[in-house]
C-alpha cells in the first residue's frame, strides 16, 4: 500500500518522482472521476508545485510531507486557484489568500492536487447536496459516499491522492471516511486553524485528515496542527492537557443500541469490543444520557451559525450576483439562484431559531444542553480514557434513500456529533466489511487535548486486524 | 409552521423561495422542530452557558498594507466594478 512513510522512501530511493506520482493520480482521476464524481479540478499548476517538490528532496528536504499528492475539500482556500464550496454562488470565485493548513503543507513540500465534491457549504450527510452533482461511492456506485466531504473521502480510497483534507462539523470527516473505508480523524476543537475554512458553523468546524492508514492520517494532522493566531479560537501549545495512554474504553451500550443501529453494524462493533477486551483493554458500560441530545441542540446551533455565516453570499463583493429591481431584490434573487434547497432550508431555520421569541426557547436552551453534553463527557472521563462506538449506525446507503426525509438524513450523524458538540478529538477507523462488502468501522472520542493518544490507539487497533 | 410563516423568515433571511418550496419547506421545518423540541427534556441550570477552555481572542483594529496583485485579485472577484470602485444598486 502507498503510505506517506512508503511513499517518501520511494522519492528518497529515486524509484519515482513526485511528477511521476502525481501523473499516475491524474491518470487514476481521468480514468475513474467520471463515474464518482469526487474531483471537481485538478489544479493546472500540479506539476509545477511537482518538480519543486522532487527538487527539495534532491536537496535533503526531510519533512514526510514533501512530495506527497493532496487533494483538499472545496471549502479550504488555496490562493489563486478556484474554490466554490461546492455553490453556484462561488462558481467562479478565486481565492485571495490560502488557508493556514494550505500554508503549512506547501511550505513542507506537499502538491495540492485539486479540489474535492462535497455537500454545498459543507450541509449534508451524502454528498448529494452538492451543485456539481451526487458523489458515488467506489464500493458501490448505487451508494452515497458519505458527507459532507464525500469527495475528499473517495479521492483516497480510489488513488486519486495519498491523503485529502476534509472538514468536519458534525461527522463530515469521519463519516465519509466510514464509508468509504478509510481512516477519518477529527482534532480537539481550536487545535488545527480554521483560518481560510469557509465557515459553516464557527463554534463546530474543523479541519482535518483523511488518509489511508491512522499513521498517515497523524502525518497530515501533525503538519496541519498547532496554534496559528489567525484563527481566535486556536488553543496555544502551553494550554495543552498532558497526554495520556488509553487502556480504558467506555461504550454508551445503551444509547448505541437504542439508535436505530443496522444489525451489522452492531454485531460488528459488539465482536470489536470483545476483541479489544482480548487485547487487554479495560472495558466499562457507561451512561450518558445527555448525549443523545447533541443531534438535537446541534440542528439548532449550526443552522443560527450558518444563517449568520452566509448572510455575506448577497451578491454583493464577490460570487453570483443576481439582477434585481432593487438592492432587497438583488440579496433575495443571488440566494434563491446561487444556494440549493439544502442551504436555503438551514438559513431560513437558523433565521428562525434566532428570531425573537424563540430565541430562549431554542438557541439559548441549546447553548444549556451543550454545556450539560461538555460535562457529562467529563465526568465520563474521570473513569474512561476514550469512548467507544460505531462511526455511523449503517453502513453507506442507497442514493436517494434520504433525501425526501431530512430527519432521516441528519441521523446519520448521531454517534459523530457529540464530539463537535464538545470539542474533542475523535477517529473513524475502518474495521472490516459488511456481507455485501461495504466498509464498517469504529469511532473513538477521547478528552480534549489528547489527540496523539487517539492516533496511538488507532495504531495498536490496526495491529489488531 | 404555515406558508406564512415561511414567507416571513424567507423575508427576514433575504431568500427568495418558490410557491412549491414554501410548501415543503414548511413541512421540513415541522419534522425537524419535531425532532429538536427534544431538547426542551433536559432538565438545564437557568444560567449563562459556558463555553469550555476556548475563548475568543481579539486583536486590535489596525489597517494592514497589502500588495497590489493582492489588492487587485480581491478587486476582480467583484461582481461588477468602475475602475477601482465596487458597482452596487443604489441604496435610497
């Protein structure tokens, strides 16, 4: 398999170039993206960034990351080159200025690629709410590849990348990466910069890796990580919780099962849990009742960010303007023309929940259950290390399955967003395959903070299989 | 939630909507209230939320030069322009 470490030895030992690899991930995007659908462009300049990568490891360039072909999620600014977040509204709009994780991995030497399909603005659970049409799964081409970065998962598992970026607000990495069976790693809240992230809601975002291995995926993370201080909610180094070994997991028995899990799935995740208990983990039946209400407080949290977020699509400075009789006309023609349903749908409940009169009744109660949420998962931790569950309570579904059913499709990201809620670090990691042969997993969350032992666990999980 | 309803918060958020999306979006909205009333369940402390180790940081307000290529791509991503200035319907 071509890992980061094997792909950097191979440059090292001059089997191949960086040019060479990335013509043989265009050759796999030429052949294969017009059935999935996941790359939206391949950036003209790759061969360029290409050459200077191989010419930085001629001359003794160490970073793993050199060399190394990423694909990025279309909400992440790459300055000069298109990003539209998967809108009519950005259709064609150039960034001004690049992400701080962008920053990061072209000074280390890797070549962004191209651009991933996603849901529009990051909302969905599918990619099927994407301007540019549905992402199929490389499993299954009747199926979803999961979402909201749907692309950015698929572009790893059918070798159109090494690794991509994607970003996560409720399971947007991690669920994705679930169905396409790749590893999905989401950090502690404020421990990767946001700063050049087209923001869905503020308070949840993050950016993070989507790789093949956990190994590469703690790679990508440590290259993308750290303070940046033009993110204002970037956690700084000192302000770090120490690191501690995971030896014990909690698994929430109750809320898993009473979720409506694919039996599968749970027969799966129950066979996991005995294996690890094998292995030497201490595993405890935990309770946490507040946290089946994160799907809840989170389609009431998200919705008011998105409304506020998106207020600046008006057809004014930049994107789609639409023709109007009046200013007012022009605001309400650039929304209907350049949003879908999807985006409308949650603007117009986020006007809502904001609205005086229901403001108390759902946004402020909301900010209540979320710090209800924070505690629980603290007093969790004072006996756990990390809890256990699936990533996603089915395996990838049909395409089209749940789209007339919102409710539906929003629990698809029941067990992944309590860690948004709460901000802490979490991994989907593929876990074997269902009797039709799509990919299953597990899902870890542990204490904020303590990201390198999630990749460290991950890394004994995989031993195990 | 009505059509009316949904006109009104259309209104308030500057989208227009279609006759047939005011219908399904008022029949989305009552499913998902449905499914985020939930929340009135937990039994939650009348006070202010707390939001965690993160706070926000603030810098001061200070202009910033920027080079010209810079200055000159972010004027090209605007919509309708005159020189160097940003075109807009007018306000009164």
């Amino acid at each position: 398999m071509l890992t980061i470490p094997q792909v950097g030895a191979d440059l090292r030992a001059k089997k191949y170039s960086a040019v060479d690899l990335c013509m043989q991930c265009v050759k796999n995007i030429e052949e294969k993206n017009s059935e999935l659908n996941a790359v939206l462009e391949i950036f003209s300049d790759w061969e360029i960034q290409a050459r200077e990568a191989d010419e930085k490891i001629s001359k003794g360039e160490t970073s793993p990351m050199c060399g190394i072909p990423v694909i990025i999620k279309d909400n992440i600014l790459f300055i000069d080159h298109h990003v539209s977040a998967a809108s009519k509204i950005l259709e064609n709009y150039t960034a001004t200025y690049s992400a701080t994780v962008i920053e990061k991995l072209r000074d280390a030497g890797a070549i962004i690629l191209g651009r991933a399909n996603m849901d529009e603005f990051a909302m969905g659970s599918s990619t099927e709410n994407s301007a540019y049409g549905v992402v199929k799964n490389p499993y299954d081409l009747e199926r979803v590849a999961g979402g909201s970065s749907g692309g950015s998962a698929v572009c790893v598992s059918s070798g159109f990348c090494i690794a991509s970026l994607g970003t996560d607000t409720a399971g947007s990495i991690r669920q994705p990466a679930s169905f396409c069976g790749v590893v999905g790693f989401k950090s502690s809240y404020g421990l990767t910069s946001r700063y050049g992230a087209i923001a869905m809601g503020n308070s949840l975002d993050q950016i993070g890796p989507i790789a093949k291995t956990v190994e590469d995926a703690e790679i990508v993370q440590g290259c993308i990580g750290g303070y940046d201080k033009k993110d204002a909610n970037s956690v700084k180094e000192e302000l770090k919780p120490k690191e501690k070994e995971i030896k014990v997991l909690g698994v929430p028995w109750n809320e898993i099962r009473k979720e409506g899990v694919n039996i599968e799935v749970l027969e799966n995740f129950e066979n996991t849990v005995k294996k690890l208990e094998n292995a030497g983990y201490k595993i405890v039946d935990i309770s946490m009742p507040n946290m089946s209400y994160s799907l809840a407080a989170y389609y009431i949290l998200m919705p008011a960010e998105v409304s506020t977020n998106l207020s600046r699509f008006d057809g004014i400075r930049y994107g789609l303007r639409a023709e109007g009789e009046n200013l007012f006309d022009v605001y309400a023609n650039t929304k209907a023309q350049g949003f879908g349903p999807e985006t409308r749908r949650r603007v117009i409940l986020g006007a809502y929940v904001l609205s005086h009169g229901y403001y108390d009744a759902y946004y402020r109660k909301a900010l209540l259950v979320r710090d209800l949420i924070k505690k629980e998962f603290n007093e969790a931790f004072k006996n756990v290390d990390a809890i256990l569950s699936p990533t996603a309570p089915t395996p990838a579904f049909k395409i089209g399955e749940k789209t007339k059913d919102p409710v539906a499709m929003y629990l698809s990201d029941i067990f992944t967003v309590p860690a948004n809620i709460a901000g802490l670090p979490a991994i989907s990691i593929p876990n074997g395959f269902n009797k039709d042969g799509l990919p299953l997993d597990i899902h870890l969350v542990a204490d904020f903070g303590q990201d390198k032992s999630v990749f460290s666990f991950g890394k004994s999980f995989e031993g195990l299989q | 939630m009505e059509k009316k309803d949904i006109e009104a918060l259309a209104k308030l958020a500057r989208v227009n909507l279609t006759e047939d999306e005011k219908t399904s979006f008022a029949q989305d909205m009552g499913s998902i209230l449905a499914y985020v009333d939930r929340i009135r369940e937990v039994a939650t402390e009348d006070r202010p939320a707390e939001i965690g180790q993160v706070h926000n940081i603030f810098r001061d307000d200070m202009p910033k030069e920027y080079d010209v290529k810079q200055v000159e791509n972010i004027k090209n991503q605007f919509p309708d322009r005159d020189g160097d200035y940003l075109k807009v319907k007018s306000i009164l």
